[in-house]
C-alpha cells in the first residue's frame, strides 16, 4: 500500500520565501518543533537532504546547513552514507534549561517588549507555547 | 468510397474542433473567460473578446465545411480540413492570451505548510478498472493481430486517397506500428500521471486539511480525465488497426465509407467527452480552493512567475513539474535543465512518429 496518509497538519513545516528569518533556520526551527513535540521520536530517519529540498521548493545546501545546525545542537545526528537521525533525548530529565535556549528565549522577551507587546500578552504567548510542547504529555500524566 | 461519404467525413474534421472552441468560448463565469480565471470579475471588454472568438471561429468552421462539400480539387479540400481547425485554434489561442495578460494575478503565497508524510503516490491517483482497460487495449489489439496475422494475404490496402481509393498496397506487418502508438499513448498517460505526484504538496496554513482533500481530488481527476482520453483514443486507433485488414475483405468492401465516418467522429469527439466532462469539475475544485487560501497554494515562488504567470522560471526550486497558475494542467520549471528535456521529449517523439508513418506510408 502507499504510504499517503489522510492528510493533516501534525508532521508538516511551514516555510515563509517572505520572511527575514533565513530559510535554513525555518527549517531547523520546524525540525526541532516536530521532535520536541513529539512526532518525531528517537531513531526515527529524516528525509534526505535532497528530498526535503524537493518537497521545500529550497535548495539542497539550504536543507543540509538546517541539518548541520541541528546537529549541532544534538538533536539529530548526521552519519556518513545513512540517513539523519533524531538523536536520544538528554539523560537528564527535569534539569535546568541550556545557556543557548535561555539567551533565546530573554531575547525573545526582548524582541517581543520592542515590538509593544504588553506583559499580559507576554506572558500569555509564553504560556500558549509551553502549553503547545508540554500540553500532551501533562494530559498523560492526569490520566 | 463516394464523394458525399467523403465530404462528411472532412465537414466532421472540421467541425469538431469549431465545436469545441464555440464550447471554450461559450464559458459563462462572473470571474473567468474561456475557463481561464480571471482574478476580477468579468467585464465588456472580455465578454467581447469571447463573441470576436465566436465570430472568427463559427465564420472559419463554415467556410470549412462548406469547401469540404463544395466541387473542387480534393488538394484544396484536404488544405481547408487542416487549415480551418488550426485557423480557429490559433486566434483562440491569441484570445486566451489576450485574456491571462488582462487578468489580475493574485500574489503566489511564498508561505505554505509542507507534510513530511509522503505525497499521494501514483496508486492514489490511478483508477483500477481505467488503467486494466488502457492496458488492455494495447495487449488484446496485438493478440487479436497476431492471430489475424495468420490468415490475411501478404497484400493489403495501406492508404485511401481523398476519394476514398486505395493508393498503396502493403505488407500487413506495416500495421505493427499501430501497437507502437497505443503503447506510447499509455507511456503518455503513465507520465502525465508520475509527474502529477512530482508536484509540490504544498498547503496553506487554515484549513489544510480541507485544501489537501481538494488538491488530492484536483490530481485524481486529472488522472481520470486523462485515462479516459487514453482510453477514447486507443480504442479508436485498435479500431482502425484491426479494421483495415478486415475491410480488405470482399465481404466488407462496402463499410470504408460508413465506418470511416464512425472513425471520425470517434477520434473526433470522443476525447472532448471527457474534456466537457472534467474540465467544469477541475475549474470548481480550483475555486473551492482559491476561496480557502485567497489564491491558489501553488507551492512556487512568486518571483518564478513570468509573462503574466503563463511560464514559470526560478533556479532556486528544484522542482520540474509545476501546477498551472493560469488555467488547469501542468507546467514545468524551465529554469531546470530536466524541464527542457522533459519539454523536447514531449515534441520531438511525436514528431518522429508522424515522419516515421508519413515515410512508411510513402
């Protein structure tokens, strides 16, 4: 049988050819998301370099630094002549956030008090993101 | 064959393609002209544009017709069967692009949602029972011939004049390369049907799944209307292929005329019945999905848009086959050295075949 499954929006990437944030970080941006979220898991292969530049409409070396990035940051693991990989999730469960994701996310506060957010709307973003990656795995936990 | 047999058959030749270009012209739409949308709605001028095509097209079909029945050289007549169709097709031709220049284009949303779930394959597309029957019509046809192979004579009728008398006689092994055409009209529809699934599955962020539903059912019927055209047109020529040897029969001497007309209008009309059949249907998906997303996702750049997006051209996509943005059908990204292959392919075997038949044929 094909592999096409009934469409839907959980195991897809937005990319923006209008946006100022470089392609190669919407796609890492959108990789990281998926494995955060889930519907990526350990082991699983990403798609070739060259076959996500096809199904993108972005060039290939675009897709290969969005891969290097994320390999950087160890959550995908590149090996010569096999696929990308979804690299095994940090040992250490509930330990504090990396120097990296909080300069991020202070950043962020920052970009989005310079645009005129106010603090409720802030705080109110802030929330609906955790809520987006840690909202299933809560609802587990009650159940 | 006589002359009133013949006249009918040309008079037919002609007005198949007059008809079918009174149908495109006939289109009525608050925000298309000659099914082409227009991205505004329809004005005077182009409600002009459309009865100038009818008017050129209905007085070049009849002055058409009327040579094919009137007394003069059968050179003359054969010349008004081929030049009055490609009369007509080429001033719509210059209306259509009259029109798309006229249109108001929407901006291509460089912003779409990308599934990294595989795409509908070819077996998504793909209807059982049409493909067993496309691949039928070539394998029984040559089975049938093999097998008539056996009885008929070494010398057969190859080619009728205008008149309808046999001007060449021939091997009946010259009628293998009928089998040569069925089995390139199913190469075609296989292709067609391949490059559909090439194209980007690209959709937009509201309602995605909805506009992937439709998308999914824009490519399923263009698949079925291009079996059912393959199917029309195979069967037309299996027709003919085990048909001139059977008329080389005493028996059937007399059905040259009435079946030639049958030939005709068969090879004729039959490929518009699918045409009239799926082309309203594909231009309603195509709305539905304008509606959802403001314009249509193409999964393209907007830049890569030229000549009022009739041609698509942008080094930095790597795809090759390319939803239409104007009208319905594909397109390809001739910034890709495969497009133009594809492209030289897709003229140059056609072109061959007919020399091959025309120097076969003498």
């Amino acid at each position: 049988m094909s592999a096409y499954r009934e469409p839907g929006t959980a195991r897809s990437i937005v990319v923006d050819f209008d946006s100022a944030v470089p392609l190669y970080r919407q796609i890492a941006d959108g990789v990281r998301a998926l494995i955060a979220r889930g519907h990526l898991a350990e082991g699983d292969t990403l798609p070739s370099v060259r076959k996500l530049g096809e199904m993108l409409g972005v060039n290939l070396n675009t897709v290969a630094k969005a891969y290097r990035l994320l390999a950087d940051e160890e959550v995908v693991e590149l090996r010569r002549g096999s696929p990308a990989r979804v690299a095994p999730p940090p040992r250490e469960v509930g330990g504090p956030i990396d120097e990296r994701s909080t300069r991020r996310l202070v950043d962020w506060v920052g970009r989005a008090k310079l645009s005129g957010a106010s603090e409720r709307v802030v705080r109110e973003a802030f929330e609906e993101a955790v809520s987006r990656f840690y909202g299933n795995e809560e609802r587990e936990v009650e159940r | 064959m006589s002359w009133i047999m013949v006249s009918l058959v040309l008079a037919l030749s002609i007005a198949t393609v007059g008809i079918l270009v009174e149908w495109i012209a006939r289109h009525e739409h608050p925000r298309r002209l000659f099914f082409l949308s227009l991205g505004r709605e329809r004005t005077a001028a182009d409600d002009a544009r459309a009865r100038r095509l009818r008017i050129a097209n209905g007085a070049i079909t009849l002055t058409g017709v009327a040579i094919a029945f009137a007394p003069v050289s059968e050179w003359i007549r054969v010349a008004a069967v081929t030049l009055a169709p490609l009369a007509s097709i080429t001033w719509m031709s210059v209306e259509m692009v009259g029109a798309v220049r006229s249109a108001k284009l929407e901006r291509v949303p460089g912003r779409y949602v990308v599934s990294l779930d595989d795409p509908p394959t070819v077996r998504d597309l793909v209807s059982a029972p049409l493909q067993v029957l496309n691949v039928a019509l070539l394998v029984v046809p040559c089975a049938v011939f093999a097998w008539m192979l056996s009885w008929l004579g070494g010398r057969l009728p190859m080619h009728y004049d205008a008149m309808g008398n046999v001007d060449r006689y021939g091997s009946p092994t010259e009628l293998w390369f009928m089998a040569a055409l069925l089995a390139f009209d199913l190469v075609i529809l296989w292709g067609i049907t391949w490059a559909l699934t090439r194209e980007r599955w690209a959709m937009p962020e509201k309602q995605t799944e909805r506009y992937a539903e439709l998308q999914l059912a824009r490519r399923r019927t263009m698949t079925r209307m291009i079996e059912w055209i393959m199917a029309i047109v195979n069967a037309t020529i299996a027709f003919v292929w085990l048909g001139i040897p059977l008329l080389s029969l005493p028996a059937f001497a007399d059905w040259v005329g009435p079946l030639s007309i049958v030939v005709v209008i068969a090879s004729a009309l039959g490929p518009l019945a699918p045409l009239a059949h799926f082309i309203p249907k594909l231009t309603e998906l195509k709305d539905e999905m304008r509606k959802i997303a403001g314009t249509e996702v193409l999964g393209t750049r907007d830049a890569g848009w030229k000549w009022s997006g009739m041609v698509y051209y942008a080094p930095e996509d790597p795809a090759i086959f390319i939803p239409k943005r104007v009208g319905i059908g594909q397109t390809l990204n001739f910034a890709r050295p495969a497009a133009w292959i594809v492209l030289g392919v897709a003229i140059l075997v056609p072109i061959a075949i007919s020399i091959g038949v025309i120097v076969m044929v003498g």
